[in-house]
C-alpha cells in the first residue's frame, strides 16, 4: 500500500550536523520566549530545532549514571536540567483505563472517563474513522489526566493491542480488534493516529503496539514457544505490527511475554532491526511487565540478570517494564553488565536517545509543553465524548440472526430479563464507568415501563451444623458470618450468578455488593461493586454432596500460584460464625435454601409481553481474560437453560450476547428468532442497544472473526501455524455458525456489477474496483462492502479467500452509493521462502465482493502480470527454516541472538518442493547441533521416497554448538521434491545438495 514518508531516516540516523543546525537556528527569528536564560541556551529546549538535534545536545549533558536511569520504566528526575519525572506505560486499550502512582508504591489508579467499547468491539465496527476520532478522544483524556498529575498518568499510552484473534479462545480475545491481518492493521492504525495527533512533529500521545509477536494464548505464556514458519509470520503475525509503523500511527512496540521459534520475544532482534525498519521515526521500544526477569526465571534463557537485561538492550528493547516502581534492580544490572563488557557507553547512548526522541516529541521539553499542552482535564468524559461512545457503542453491535423480522420490535409490550439485563461490567484494561445505562435503562427510557427479571436464583445457605444462615451487612457491606435463625431477612439472601462450568458469583440482596475474600484474607464479605483485581477474589462453586447438601469452594484464581494453597480452598463456618477457608475434609456442610427462582421469574417476565429480550453473556474478568484462557466457547450453562425457558414462555424472543468473544450458539441460531452480539460497550451499552433493538437505527457491526459451531473445530491453541492448520476465515475449510464479514441490517442491500479500473496490472499496479450499492429496502443503513481475493495458480498453498479491501457506505432507501475499493498489486505477494523475499506471482485472481466472506455477491476477474517463482536452488546453503511443508518439527532459535532453526526427533520430516537438483549426484552438507548422536536421511519425491543418502549426525557441545556434516547422495538429479527426515532428536540449520 501506499506509504507516506515524512522526514525519511533511517532510525537513530542524525540528520547533519548539529553545529550547522545550531547556527541555522540561531540566525532565525524567535518564536518563543525562554522561560530562563539559563535554560535557553540548551538546544534540546528550542523547539525550532529538528526533534534528532535536540536529542543529541540532551543525551549529550547526561551523565551516564543519569542514561541508564532513564532505561527503567520510572525515570527520576534530573534537575540539574530542568527535568521532571517520566513513567511509561498509560493503559488505553478503549479509553484511558489505569496508572501506577510511583509515591504510593505502584499502586493502581483507575481512570473515570470515557470508556469506549471493548477492543474486539471496536473491531466489529469495520470503521477507521470512527477509530480515529475515538483515538483522538483518549489522547485527549490521556492529556487531561496528564495535566492533573504527570507522575501517575503518563503519555506514553499501552495500546493499541494489535495480536490476531486467530484462536477465540485466547483469554485476551477482548482486546484485540480481529483475526484478519488487513482489518486490525488499518483500525489500530486509525487508532493510533488519532491518539497521536495532527501535528507533524509534536505528539498528542505516544501509543505502543502490543504485544510483539505471535503472543495469542495464555497458557504458560511465558514458557511456551509460538512456532513461525517463514509465511505465517511475514504475511500474518507481521502485518498489523508493520502497517500502523510504517504510516506513521505508533512510537513503539512492547514485546511479549512469550517464545518465539524457541527464543523469548523480550530479546527479539527485530527490535532492532527488522521493526525499526519498518519507520521512518525513531522508535522507543519496551519490555512487558515482569519480561526482564523471566529471561533468568521461568525461561532460564540467561545465567543471570545482567546478562539479561545487556540481551534486552542488545536486541533493541529500550525501557525495562519490571520490578514495579524499584528501579534499582535494573539500573544495577546494567552497570554489571557494563563492568563486565556486556555493554558499552554507546548502547546505552542509543536506548536513552530512543527514550528521550519521543519525549521531546511530546513536548515535554518546549514552552508550555507544546502544541497539546493546553488540554487540560476538562477533556475527561466531556459530553463530546459522551456521544462519541454512544455511536461508537452502536455501531459495534452485530445483528447476527433476525427471523420473521422480529427487529426491529414496535410499540409492543417489552419484557426485559437476563443476568446482563440490568448491570454493566468493565474489564482488566477498563477506566471506571463515570455513569452506567443498563440494556434496561435504555429499554426502560425508549419504551416506557418493562417486565423485567434478572434471572438468577435468589439463595441462602444454611450452616447444617448449627441451623443458622450467612449474612452480610449492609451499607458498604461486611465481614460474612452466621447468625440469622431464618432466610427471611435480606442479608442472608444472594443473588447466584452463573458464570459456566460450575463458577457462579453471589451478590448480596443487602446491599447489591459481590462477596469475595475480605483483605486478602481468610475471611470474606459482601463489599464489591463487580468481580475484579488480577487475583480474581470473587468466584465460588456449589458442590452438591450425597444428601443434597453443598459445599461451598472458593475458586478464586490465584489459587494456582505458589503462595496460595490449593488444599485450602473450602469454606468453613467457624465457631464465632466467621467463615475460613479450610480443606474439604473440614468444610462445613450447608443447605440451599431457594428463595426465587431465577427462570421462574423470567418466564413470568415474559409470560404475555409482545417480545422477550434476554440478555446472557460474560463476566471479563471471570470468563477469559489475561493470564486465564478459556476452556469453553458456551454459554454458561444456567444461562442457556434461561434462554430455553425464555424461548419457550415467548416465541418472540429476542437474547443480546453481551461477551468479548465468539460463542457457540447452535440451539440458539436453531431456535431464537432474533440474536444481536455486542461487547462490554462501555456506560452508553443501554442507549445504543435500545437504539438498535426499536429501529432508530439500523445494525451495521460486521464480525472481526469466525465463529466456530465447536471447539472441536479447531486445533490446539499452541499451534501457531495457521496456513499448515487451516485457521481462521483464510483458511478453514468448515461451515462456521457465523462467517468473518457477517451482519445483518434491517434494511437490504443490492450489490450491482463491479467496474475495475484495469483488468490486467502489473505487480506494482493498482486497480480500482467500484462497485453500485443499491438500498431496496425502507430503511437507512451501513454497509461495509467487503473485497476479497483468490489466486487460482501459486507455488504455495492460498487462503480460499483473504480480505483486500473494505468500504463502509451510508445508503438512504431507494438509493445508489458507489462503493470504491483500491487494490495494490503489491498486496497480493506471498512469501517466497526459495528466495527469502517478497514476490507477487503471474496468476488470475478471483476479485469477491460480498456482505461477508461467505456471502458473495459479485465476482470480477483480475490478470496479474507477476514472476513464476523458479525452482529451488539447493545448491546454495539453504535456511532449513525456509521448508514448504513438515511434520514433527519445531523451529528454535539457531544461536541466542538470531536466527531460527528446526528441530525434530525420530520420524519427523521436512520438504522442500520443486528443487532443481541439476543431471549429476553429488554430496548433502548440513550444519547441525544437539547433544545426540543420530541421523538424517535425504529422501526424493515422498517422506518414505527413495533414499538419496544419510547424514551421520555426531553429538556436539551443545544446542547452540553447530558442526558441519557431510555425505554422499546418489540418484538425486532433476527436479524433485526433497525431504530430510529426522531418524532421532537434533537441530538442523542450513543444509545444502552439490553436484
């Protein structure tokens, strides 16, 4: 695509001389007055200088104790220069969310601003200009924040993350925008351009790409390796990283917590290298929180921390994201790390320079902070903002079935029922809500009064033992305990909210506050507003014993982490009738006692009202979140018996999924007429939702992912290699529930034929395909016109189809909008592992144009005027990573700073198609390591082809100990594939056949 180029430079590159700049300056009128003579004569103040000049005189006064300090993510002040304290790291995935303050040792702070939809909300919009103004908001509020207190709420903002949903089950599903490269390239690019600002030097915000790479499942996620084959990662995991970068829409990156092909992201050498390419900025990278130390704990990748953190700055990560607000750790490492050699003055020059370039960006160092200085915090959910979330909570929600056209409902009597009815929930990465408007909120204010329900059971539990009943306080609520003889008082009734898989959550009758272990403690009260806190204190399960009688387990989850004892997860009523945890064999056995009925409720809600809507979904912190992925895509389970009941007591129903994922709904798509899909939307969800539902407007979110019938569908978690596996909509060959692209309107929509600019274009030509969008229906609506290829003839394996372009048109009834979709030739190149490079190949392309990936409405023909790719030259050393297909393998890190290699025990095999192997036998050389003796067989044409020689593969010093082998081959002439097969466990790096 397209690249502007402002500025261009390689990275860290001085533009001239900084004597000549000076003297340029200094001849040219001021523009600004100095706050202090003393200050004015420092160059990195004058903000008529370029932003380079001004880092080199910066970096040029610091002492090197003073650079290194700058390294942690709490930076000190100098004030020797004027300089105050910097932190990194503002949390802003969807609104200005949480800080450290560095005075109270690191203790969270939580923003109460605008919170926009969630992440993979905001994907379902298909809109960049939404996204950009919504990112212009945070960066507004970040600067609010920002004004009020700059040691807490920095500007260097944590977000977009941009990691692909190729897995719904990936506990952080939420916070990414889709599983297609294109669509979360182009909206976090949106995004990050609005947070940044207009100005062409200064920065409103500095937003950071998370999480460097291939870092989509949860599971051990610090110790597990994603395995990247060439393709996967240079036309999927790089796309959406490399397109916000190269437009100038992001400072940086933050690398992930885990592996990839066997070495730990936090010292991935494209921090370096490859990504910094890809800008013509100077970027300032950072660590994940804890990452640092992982290198030399859980990973045991380096002997020890100065080792470690020299890796880091090697690699070209320039921030340490680690030990909280205690710097000292890091800035003593690294001057181990200089003492022994491992560093030297000019890597730290280089980090700190990085560092302080998008400070100065800021406008840290300029009169009045700069362009953005003035926004103060009067920009914090102002009433701008207020309806900015409001269409952006609409626009995200997805209609996704709608029978008998139920939606949108008419002035017909609404029953409103469900455990998200009346709540709204944020997540790990949410600010606090400022004001809350339920689905019933909105309902209630668009249709006047509604029956409504909840749907929970109602509950009390009855210490057998002693006859007397749990009770909380009331007001802000208190330490639980027995005493009440009866269930009749309300502090002894909760509300059982069913979560799935056994994990319900009580909420006091009392007082409306969830009950959760009390100050870390033994004990428990009824004291919070929602589940919450990355140790999850809130989750319980009812344990029916022989008898009938329950046992109540907490479930909290960090009973999975080694301070916390897993024996001791049982309640016990104690004498004082406080309650502790204790083991099983101690726990107290406790009668449940129904004081309502949950469905019963509902079903009388419901019972004769015009139409049902039930509202099911998620808890985000309970159902999948970080550092938690999901072992099920269902619907809990108590909330799909409330579905059915609901269903079956009313015809007309309506159930709005309000989760951060795709769910598996096969009796609901069978069954329910009507299912919209929204996302923890924010405080605005009730309005938009009511909006949507009475037809003020008309649905226009489309999916940013597949969703799947069954996990069953699809493969392990760990498997990264989504072409080999049949991944997402790319790929798989399945008949989803919901198709990638799919959403319904209540209006139609007639796709006329696709006019294209040019049926045959060269490999760096551009095509553009328009196409007539015609209204036949009685509404206004939003349609996004999505374009889609296929290449008929390639080397490797194609995606079915992959999404080339999008247009989200406005169309009045009646009417005809021009949907117009560029295409880049250069777009459709693949990976050409043979050669290590980009190549677009000579084929006909199919051009589909449709409401979704399944739904296609029109077809167009486009001739590409591209490369055949030659056959293989194995001759030439040749990276055994560049495979065209395998089993068995792994691939590893080749040496600890570059490379990867491949690893594969007994049986497993690689293939290298299409190689021209020339009219001569010749001789295989290999170089290989490990600490096993074994062999490697050269076979032709199969895996079990005839055998063309072996390779005596000695054991060697170590992984990283690599010797060169050597061997016969016979009968190996023409063009062939060729497989090495592993006869037992060994790395292999480069391989080559000579004649």
């Amino acid at each position: 695509m397209h690249r502007t180029r402002r500025n261009p430079r390689s990275p860290g590159r001085r533009n001239r001389s900084l004597t000549l700049v000076l003297a340029a300056a200094l001849a040219a009128p001021l523009a600004w007055t100095a706050p202090a003579a003393a200050r004015a004569a420092h160059p990195f103040r004058d903000p008529r200088l370029p932003v380079q000049t001004r880092v080199d005189d910066l970096v040029g006064r610091l002492t090197l104790d003073e650079k290194i300090s700058l390294l942690h993510q709490y930076q000190p002040a100098i004030p020797r220069l004027g300089i105050g304290r910097f932190k990194t790291g503002t949390e802003a995935l969807h609104g200005v969310a949480w800080s450290t303050d560095v005075h109270n040792g690191g203790a969270v702070v939580t923003a109460k601003g605008t919170v926009f939809p969630q992440s993979v909300g905001l994907g379902a919009t298909w809109d960049p200009a939404l996204m950009n103004r919504i990112g212009s908001a945070v960066g507004d509020e970040a600067r609010g924040y920002n004004s009020e207190n700059p040691d807490v709420w920095g500007l260097q903002l944590w977000a977009p993350v941009v990691n692909l949903l190729r897995d719904p089950r990936w506990g952080r599903n939420e916070e990414g925008y889709s599983e297609d490269p294109l669509l979360t390239g182009l909206l976090a690019t949106a995004y990050g351009r609005g947070m940044q600002g207009d100005d062409p030097e200064h920065l409103k915000a500095a937003p950071v790409l998370k999480h460097y790479i291939a870092n989509n499942n949860e599971i051990r996620r610090d110790q597990t390796s994603s395995s990247l084959p060439p393709r996967v990662r240079r036309e999927y995991d790089e796309v959406p990283f490399r397109m916000p970068l190269a437009r100038d829409a992001a400072t940086g990156i933050m690398t992930s917590y885990n592996l990839v092909n066997g070495r730990p992201a936090t010292v991935t050498p494209d921090a370096a290298g490859l990504v910094r390419s890809w800008s013509d900025r100077t970027l300032f990278n950072v660590t994940d929180a804890g990452a640092p130390n992982n290198l030399v704990g859980s990973q045991k990748y380096h002997p020890d921390l100065a080792t470690g953190d020299a890796a880091i700055l090697k690699a070209g990560v320039d921030s340490f994201t680690t030990d909280d607000t205690n710097s000292s750790i890091t800035v003593n490492a690294v001057k181990q790390a200089l003492a022994r050699g491992l560093l030297a003055e000019p890597d730290i020059d280089r980090a700190a320079g990085n560092i302080l370039s998008v400070r100065v960006r800021l406008g840290e160092f300029d009169p009045g902070g700069g362009p953005y200085g003035k926004i103060t915090k009067d920009a914090v959910d102002s009433p701008a903002h207020r309806a900015l979330a409001r269409t952006a909570a609409a626009e995200q929600m997805v209609l996704l079935k709608n029978q008998r056209k139920l939606l949108p409902l008419q002035r017909q009597k609404v029953a409103v029922v469900g455990p998200l009815s009346d709540t709204l929930y944020t997540d790990w990465y949410s600010g606090s809500l400022p004001y809350e408007v339920t689905p019933l909120d909105g309902i209630r204010k668009r249709a006047g009064a509604v029956a409504s329900s909840e749907g929970v059971d109602r509950i009390a539990l009855k210490d057998v033992k002693t006859g007397r009943y749990i009770a909380g306080g009331t007001g802000p609520g208190a330490v639980l305990r027995t005493g009440p003889a009866s269930s009749s008082d309300a502090t002894t009734q909760f509300d059982m909210f069913d979560w799935g898989q056994g994990i319900v959550t009580l909420r006091s009758a009392a007082n409306g506050k969830t009950v959760g272990r009390y100050n870390w403690g033994d004990t428990f009260a009824n004291d919070q507003d929602q589940p919450n806190g990355w140790f999850v204190q809130q989750m319980f399960k009812l344990e029916k014993q022989d008898g009938g009688d329950y046992l109540l387990r907490y479930a909290g989850y960090e009973k999975a982490y080694d301070w916390a004892d897993p024996a001791k997860t049982y309640v016990k009523a104690q004498d004082d009738g406080t309650l502790a945890l204790t083991t099983k064999a101690e726990a107290s056995r406790f009668a449940k006692d129904v004081v309502s009925s949950g469905v019963d409720s509902a079903v009388k809600a419901v019972t004769g009202a015009g139409a049902a809507v039930v509202v099911v979904g998620s808890m985000p912190f309970i159902n999948g979140r970080e550092d938690h992925d999901r072992t099920t895509m269902a619907l809990a389970e108590g909330q799909s018996d409330l579905v059915k009941a609901v269903r079956k007591a009313n015809p007309n129903t309506v159930v709005v999924v309000e989760n951060s994922y795709p769910t598996t709904l096969d009796w609901e798509q069978q069954n329910v007429p009507a299912i919209l899909w929204t996302s923890h939307a924010g405080a605005e969800t009730g309005n938009a939702l009511a909006s949507l539902l009475f037809g003020d407007e008309s649905p226009s979110g489309k999916l940013p992912q597949t969703w799947y019938r069954s996990g069953a569908d699809l493969p392990d978690i760990l498997d990264y290699d989504v072409i080999k596996s049949d991944r997402t909509y790319q790929y798989y060959k399945g008949e989803p529930l919901y198709p990638f692209g799919h959403g319904l309107s209540y209006t139609a929509f007639r796709y006329g034929k696709p006019r294209l600019s040019a049926r045959s274009v060269g490999r760096d030509g551009t095509v553009t395909v328009t196409v007539p969008v015609t209204n036949t229906g009685e509404k206004a609506g939003d349609e996004v016109v999505q374009l889609y290829t296929h290449q008929r003839k390639s080397r490797v394996k194609q995606p079915a189809k992959r999404l080339r372009a999008f247009a989200k048109v406005h169309v009045a009834p009646g009417r005809t909008v021009t949907a117009k979709l560029r295409l880049n030739a250069s777009d459709l190149a693949v990976w050409d592992v043979t050669r290590d490079r980009w190549t677009v190949e000579k084929s006909v392309h199919d051009l589909l144009v449709g409401a979704s990936s399944t739904d296609i409405r029109q077809r167009a023909v486009l001739d590409v005027r591209g490369e055949t790719i030659p056959a293989r030259d194995l001759a030439e050393p040749t990276r055994a990573a560049d495979f065209d297909d395998q089993d068995g393998i792994r691939l590893v890190d080749e040496t600890k700073t570059s490379g990867d290699a491949v690893t594969g025990a007994s049986g497993s095999w690689l293939k290298f198609a299409d190689a021209a192997l020339g009219s001569s036998t010749g001789s295989v050389t290999a170089r290989v390591a490990g600490t096993s003796a074994t062999t490697i067989e050269v076979r032709l044409d199969r895996p079990d082809g005839p055998r063309a020689g072996t390779l005596t593969v000695p054991p060697t010093a170590g992984d990283y100990t690599y010797k060169e082998i050597t061997a016969p081959l016979a009968g190996a002439r023409g063009d062939r594939d060729v497989y090495l097969v592993f006869k037992g466990e060994t790395r292999l790096s480069t391989f080559s056949l000579t004649p």
